[in-house]
C-alpha cells in the first residue's frame, strides 16, 4: 500500500514497504486507524475496554481477547452501539493470555477472519494484566509466580504470535503493551514487589521486542499509566482507603486517571503518526513521576 504523498521527498526505494514511513500522510490520517484491525487483550473491562471503544472511534475492528467468559454487559452495550453508529466491527473472543495453545489459535483465527474482512490485523494492545498487594517478606510464592505468568509470560505469548502473523503479512504493525509507572517507581503506600517488577519486565521486554522485529517493519512501545479508577484500583483502594490521599499528592493535575485519558496517546502509538517511534515508553501519570 502505497502512502499519499503530502510533500515532494521521495521514499527510499531499497527499503521494504513494510519498513517505510507510513507517517508521510494528511495529519487526520496519521491518527486514524482505517482500514486495519487491531486486537485488544484484557478488553473484558477496565481499561482495556476503553481502549476497545478508541480503536473503534479511530475507524478500526477491534478484536477483544479476555479470560472472562463475557464482557462486562453495560460496557459492551456502549461498543454494540458505536457498532451500529460507524459499521465497525467488535469481536469478542475469550482466551487465557498464559495458554500458548489458545493463544497461537486465536491469533491465527483474528488474522485469517480479519484477512477475509479485507482489514488486515495491523496492531495490537497487550493490556491484560493482574495486581496484588502484599508484603515482599511474606509474598506466597504462588501469587508471585501468577503475577509473573500473566503479566510477563501473557504479554510475552500475545506479542510473539502477533508479531508471526505481521511478519507473514509483511505489511508491517505496532504492537503497544500497556506497562505502568510502577515499572519504574514504588509506588507509596503500596506494597506490591512483584506487580512493580512485572511491568519492570514489560519495558525491558518491549525495548527487546523492538530490537529483534523491526526489521519486519513491527514497531513495539509501552504506555505506562499514572493511577487510574478501575475495578484493579478500586480493590486496592477497598483495602487501604488512605492510599487515595496519598496519590493525590502527587497528582500535579489534582485528580487520579480515568481510562478515558488513554485512548488518544493509545491510538497515537497505534497509527501511522508514530511510524518512527518504537522501543519507547509513553508514561501517562498527571505528573505524578516528576515529582519526589
Ligand atoms: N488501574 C490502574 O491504575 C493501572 C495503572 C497502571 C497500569 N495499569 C495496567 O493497565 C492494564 C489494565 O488494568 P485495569 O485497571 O483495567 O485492570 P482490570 O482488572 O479492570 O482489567 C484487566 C483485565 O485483564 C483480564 N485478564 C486478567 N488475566 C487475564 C488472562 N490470563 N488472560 C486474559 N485476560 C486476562 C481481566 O479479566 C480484566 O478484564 C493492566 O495491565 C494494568 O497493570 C493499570
């Protein structure tokens, strides 16, 4: 596919078509998803959900991967009417992130139904992921270790198979894992050694990842929250209701995130905008890290 010229500078000839910029295209496209479908893991609920809904906003199918059997209901109901408002698609499919198997079938069933829609995957957002608040002296190794599994390993299975299939296509992609701030800080007032040290794993995994696939064109980069309300914090704030305070501290935009808040820098690492931007971090956290 070749990108409409904006400018007059000519694209290198020796370089693949899946290696070239598409970013030399009318800023609206840049930021847009036509065209494409784009799967979603952990887009049951939560954040993952939203960012279902951005994709679908920006012109793109979404396919929604999540270990829960359905979606949450009144979620669900806002996409099957943005469904019927655009023509867009949103497939639900369920799958455990940590089982290889279904994950090589669900990806190779996303890419051949997306195939015959004539909108061919060409991206992916790994947003499932699990928290627990523990004390590092006492942490059961076994909680530990599901932490690890799912927010590691998952990321891990789901970047790989779709990183075969945007090979294969050759028609390049970007994969965005959605890490966290705690991958880089511990967080005040909260004890969770193995969440902070799984998304730790998620950044370096994802400067990895960028190394060895770019020269297939797959871009790879995190985006790392700030703290957001969703039924992960919502238990973590249950359990401690004086965290909140804290928080807000160093909320330098004086309110926590809403999911909403990571649809557009979601949707940037997505398009063609950001065609030359992989092995990077997007930190979105009202500031919170610019400050001690
Ligand atoms: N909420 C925050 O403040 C915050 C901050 C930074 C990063 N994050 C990250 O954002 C992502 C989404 O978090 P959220 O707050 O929406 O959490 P959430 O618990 O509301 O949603 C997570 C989703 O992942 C799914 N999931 C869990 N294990 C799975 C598995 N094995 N296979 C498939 N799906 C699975 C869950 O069913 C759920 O739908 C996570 O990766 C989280 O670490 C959240």
């Amino acid at each position: 596919m070749a990108p409409s010229i904006v400018s007059d500078i000519e694209l290198p000839r020796d370089i693949p078509e899946s290696r070239q910029s598409s970013a030399n295209v009318p800023i609206e496209k840049a930021f847009g998803l036509n065209n494409r479908t784009i799967i979603i893991t952990g887009a049951g609920r939560g954040l993952g959900i939203t960012l279902a809904t951005a994709v679908l906003e920006s012109g793109a199918d979404a396919v929604r991967l999540d270990i829960l059997p359905e979606p949450s209901a009144e979620e669900w109901e806002v996409i099957t009417k943005l469904q019927k408002s655009t023509g867009v698609r949103a497939i639900y499919k369920n799958c455990d992130i940590t089982n290889e198997e279904a994950v090589e079938k669900v990806v190779a069933d996303c890419g051949e139904e997306a195939r015959q829609r004539g909108k061919p995957v060409k991206g992916m957002i790994s947003c499932a992921g699990i928290q627990q608040m523990v004390d590092a002296i006492d942490y059961p190794m076994d909680g530990f270790r599901r932490i690890m599994e799912v927010n590691v390993t998952g990321s891990f299975l789901i970047s790989k198979y779709t990183a075969r299939l945007l090979r294969d296509q050759k028609l390049g992609g970007s994969i965005v894992m959605i890490a966290s701030m705690s991958g880089q800080i511990a967080n005040r007032g909260l004890h969770c050694s193995a969440y902070n040290t799984s998304k730790a794993a998620v950044h370096q995994m994802c400067r990895s990842l960028a190394y060895e696939w770019g020269q297939w064109g797959i871009r790879v980069n995190t985006l790392s929250p700030g703290y957001i309300r969703t039924a992960m914090t919502d238990g973590l704030l249950q359990e401690k209701p004086e965290v909140e305070e804290q928080w807000m501290r160093g909320a330098l935009l004086g309110r926590l995130g809403a999911p909403e808040d990571f649809k557009a820098p979601c949707v940037f690492l997505l398009a063609d905008g950001s065609s030359w931007m992989t092995g990077a971090d997007l930190r979105v956290d009202g500031g919170h890290c610019a400050t001690a």
